[in-house]
C-alpha cells in the first residue's frame, strides 16, 4: 500500500481523505493528515479514529515523515511550492493541488527541487481525465483539424456574488490568494488551453479589477494570444457574469472544433481549407462542411483518476497523466495576463520578466486595503476551492 499524508484537510484536502479512507483508490492508505484549523484535526479524529495520525503543523507533520510515502498538498496557494520542496528533502512522492503556485518564480525552485530526487511529482489537474478534452486532445494530435488556426474560450460560467468573497480572510485578496478569477477558478482551464494546443508565444491581457465586487483582485479578462506558426487564442473570463458562458472553439484548415455543455461537435471540412483555396476559382467558393457530432468513452473519474494513476506510476512506472513539473505552464499563461494587464503591455511567454512580476505582486501586497479584512478565517485549506 501507499501511504499517504495530507497537508490541508478543508475542502479538497477533505475529499481526498475521505475517497482515500473509504477504500475508493486502491492500493492507496490514509495515514496521517495536517491542519492549522483545529476544528478539522477534531474533525479527522472524529472520522478516522486513530488509524490516522493528526498533526497541527508541517513541522510535526514532515517530523512523522516516516508514516508516508506520499505527501498531497492542498494548502492555500502561496505555500504549495514550500511544502512540496520539504517533501523532497524527506524523500517523499508528492502531489500538489492546483495551482502550482501564484508565482513561476517559486514554482520553478519547486520543479528543480523535484528533478533533484527519484521521487514522483504531480500536480491534481482532473480535468484531464475528462473524456470530452481527451477526445479533443486526441482529434487534435491525430490531425483531425489540420493546422491549427484560432482558439477561443469564454469561460464566465464562475459566477461568484459578494458573499463568497467576503466568507474568509484570504479570498479573493493578493495577499492572500495572490490573484482572483485566473488563479482561483481558471488553473484547470489554463492547463487545458497549453495541454490542448501548446504555449503561446506572446500574450496581450486585459482586466478589471474589483470591477464587480469589492475586492482588489481581477474578475474579468480578456486576452489575447500569438504562436510562432501564426495561430491566435482568445481566452475571457470571468466570475460577474450570470448567467455564464463555457464554450471552447478550436478552428483549423480541417474546420472546427466547439466543446459546450460537454457535447463535441466537429464542423469537418470535406478537403483542407488551404488546399480548397489553391483549387477553387469561383468569387464566393467555400468549402463543403459536415457536422459531425463526436463521441467519447463518457468516462471521466476526476480527482480519483489522478490518484489511480499516481498508484499506476508508482508502482508499474506507468505514464503520468499529469507531471507536478507541468504545473509551471498555465501558471506562465496566468502570470503573462498579469503582468500584461499590470504594465499595459505584451508579453513574451519565453521572456517572462519573473522579478518584476514578484516585485509588483509584493507592491500590491504591500499597499493593499483588504490586507484585515474583518471575516472570520474558516480553514487551512484552499488549494483548489474555487
């Protein structure tokens, strides 16, 4: 068996414990769990009994590091990277909720500590488990859709009211979260775009911030992005729209590609665009289109199926789903936005000014309002609460 430790038992850190105890991933053992907040360590003790040893902070917690094998890390954003590179140093697989962190800068310094031992890394993106950007990902690297032209994505389906954002210290604060809309609800999103189609090579953002709540952070955005190969990707976001919008299109010399309401449907192309171009002499030609409606396994096991496959690679040295190093992907995506809308100005992905964004995140820290916001602080936990 693999015996695991949780760092962070408020939402996520809960479930995992929970799908773990209850025997949901095999060859998997809940043995101990961390948490600030004692109200959930009584909570653990009152749902695991003394099978589970309990610990109130990370020093106990890696001083016990003996009872472990694997470490899950589901702490508020800023400490991910910290805590994973204590794991390390005591030899521990980890995995780490997402984000991976609110700044590259930190994430990298966890991913060299990473390659610097022959323990396991990886990262909860369950998003990739989906069947529907499975298939997506499938057509897309079986040539389905020929070149790649465009993606879209309007992602404004996190409608969150104020109340949400007043229910802890920490939300929605740079302090505290480090960012809003694109570092609470958008990592999976993120991954997804650089997973589905590859890293951009400059990026154009714009936000608002506390455009709709009273908050500091960004709750709408719109950006814009180039390829090397000429490709474009727009990506809008937002948490005050209701209701909201979740439709991914991807087009390319083959048609296009629209994911909405988890159906696939594929405006096909009967010859490539390009090659219909050079062929066609009439003023108004366009190509014959088929709408094909794409079909999936229907399988998607979510956070589940990441914790599978970590027992998978673990134990059979089975192809990772998805890589703790790649975490540092759409965290560049988001920090590009960022800094973007900071400077009003492009950004090189390749050229990612890592400093300036640290030290303007620390400005903003610094000079914040929100810094004691009068709200009760509910739990240690927040890594991938949305």
């Amino acid at each position: 068996m693999i015996k695991v430790g949780i760092i962070g038992i408020g939402n996520m850190g809960s479930s995992h414990a929970r799908k773990i105890f209850g025997g949901e991933v095999p060859g998997m053992e809940l043995a101990a769990v961390c948490d600030t907040n004692p109200e959930r360590i009584s909570w653990a003790k009152d749902t695991f009994g003394d099978s589970v040893g309990c610990f109130a902070d990370s020093d106990e917690f890696y001083k016990n590091a003996s009872l472990f094998d694997l470490v899950i890390i589901a702490t508020p954003h800023y400490s991910h990277p910290s805590l994973a590179i204590t794991a390390f140093d005591n030899n521990l697989h980890v995995l780490v909720e997402k984000p991976a962190g609110v700044y590259t800068k930190q994430v990298r310094e966890m991913n060299e500590a990473a390659k610097k031992t022959d323990k396991k890394f990886f990262i909860m993106y369950n998003q990739r488990t989906n069947c529907v950007y499975r298939k997506l990902k499938d057509l897309i690297q079986g040539g389905e859709l020929g070149d790649l032209k465009r993606m879209v994505w309007i992602i404004t389906s996190w409608y969150r009211p104020q109340a949400y954002h007043d229910s802890s210290a920490w939300r929605s604060t740079w302090e505290g979260e480090g960012g809003g809309v694109l570092l609470n609800q958008d990592p999976h999103q993120l991954d997804l775009w650089q997973w589905l189609v590859g890293m951009p090579k400059r990026i154009r953002a714009f936000a608002s911030f506390g455009k709709y709540y009273d908050i500091e952070v960004e709750d709408d955005v719109t950006a814009y992005a180039e390829y090397d190969n000429g490709m474009t990707a727009t990506f809008i976001t937002a948490t005050g729209e209701a209701p909201g919008t979740n439709r991914l299109e991807i087009s390319g010399t083959m048609g296009k590609i629209v994911v909405e309401n988890n159906d696939i449907t594929f405006y096909r192309n009967r010859v490539d665009e390009r090659e219909f171009n050079k062929a066609n002499k009439a003023g108004f030609g366009i190509p014959e289109v088929w709408k094909c409606a794409v079909s999936t396994d229907g399988k998607y096991e979510g956070h589940v199926g990441i914790l599978k496959n970590i027992v998978d690679v673990i134990k059979n040295n089975a192809q990772p789903i998805a890589e703790g190093v790649e975490g540092i992907l759409g965290l560049s995506i988001s920090n590009a936005m960022h800094l973007s809308a900071w400077t009003d100005s492009w950004v090189e992905l390749d050229k990612l000014d890592e400093e300036l964004f640290y030290d303007t995140l620390q400005s903003k820290i610094k000079n914040s309002k929100f810094k004691k916001r009068d709200v009760k602080e509910k739990t240690f936990d927040v890594g991938g609460s949305h």
